[in-house]
C-alpha cells in the first residue's frame, strides 16, 4: 500500500487507510486499533502523498523525506521519539534534512513527520518509492 491511500484526519489521532468513498465522504480504518470511521467531506483530510516539507530550495514531498529518515535508520524505526524536546527533535531533522527551512518548519510538524514514519514501519508500510505507489493505484 502507497501513501496515497494514507490519511491524516485533522482533529483525530494517528493515520487512517481509505477503504472507500460514499455519497457523503468516505469510510477510513485507523491504522493503530483497526476501527473504522465514516469521514464526510468537510472534514480537513490530507493524503500522506501530497505532503511536502519546506527545504529553503523547494518543497519535498514526505516520501522523500521518509526514504531519508529510512537511509539514516538502517530501515529501522527512529532513534528519537515524536515526544522528544524541541531541540533534541530539530537536531534529529536537521540530521536527516540539512536544509528544511526552520522558519517554515516547525517542532509541531517535525513530531508529526517522526510519530508517522514509525506508526507506518509499525504496519509494515516501509516501501515509500513513489514508482512503486504508480503501480498500487493501477492495480485497482
């Protein structure tokens, strides 16, 4: 599964997998407990692939970023946890990223990055090439 059938549901916690759409929105599946939601369309959703982080030459998007973070782990979940300090947090993507604008980008969003890489590694989504969710998308 690519990450775009990944979901970030503003005011809930974690990500969710889009099962389906309805007349009214669509049906997602919390990737930490397996319960399923119905989410309408006004709900503030953001699919993990159209995510970019701010460097001071472009916008990255988040597969990048998480290909980055999965060179720097050995494939591994990261050293440092989401609810680290700020400054430990900053030096971390700093580590990964040397040049994220820190003006645009926050610790809030860093923790969201780092808190998302594991909970997708923890599901076994570690495949983040962008060819390879070209493919998914045909498949269905």
């Amino acid at each position: 599964m690519g990450l775009d059938k990944i979901l970030s549901i503003a005011g809930k916690p974690g990500l969710y997998k889009l099962l389906t759409q309805t007349r009214t929105g669509f049906v997602a599946e919390s990737l930490v407990d397996g319960k399923k939601l119905s989410v309408s369309l006004r709900s503030n959703v953001s699919v993990l692939s159209e995510i970019a982080i701010y460097t001071l030459d472009e916008e990255l998007p988040l597969r990048d970023v998480f290909l980055k973070i999965q060179a720097k782990e050995k494939g591994e979940k990261t050293s440092i946890g989401h609810k680290e300090d700020k400054i430990k947090l900053e030096e971390y993507f700093f580590e990964v990223l040397p040049n994220y604008d820190e003006d645009r980008v926050y610790a809030s969003d860093i923790k969201k990055v780092i808190q998302w890489y594991n909970l997708l590694h923890d599901q076994g989504i570690t495949d983040f090439d962008e060819k390879k969710d070209a493919q998914d998308t045909e498949e269905e």
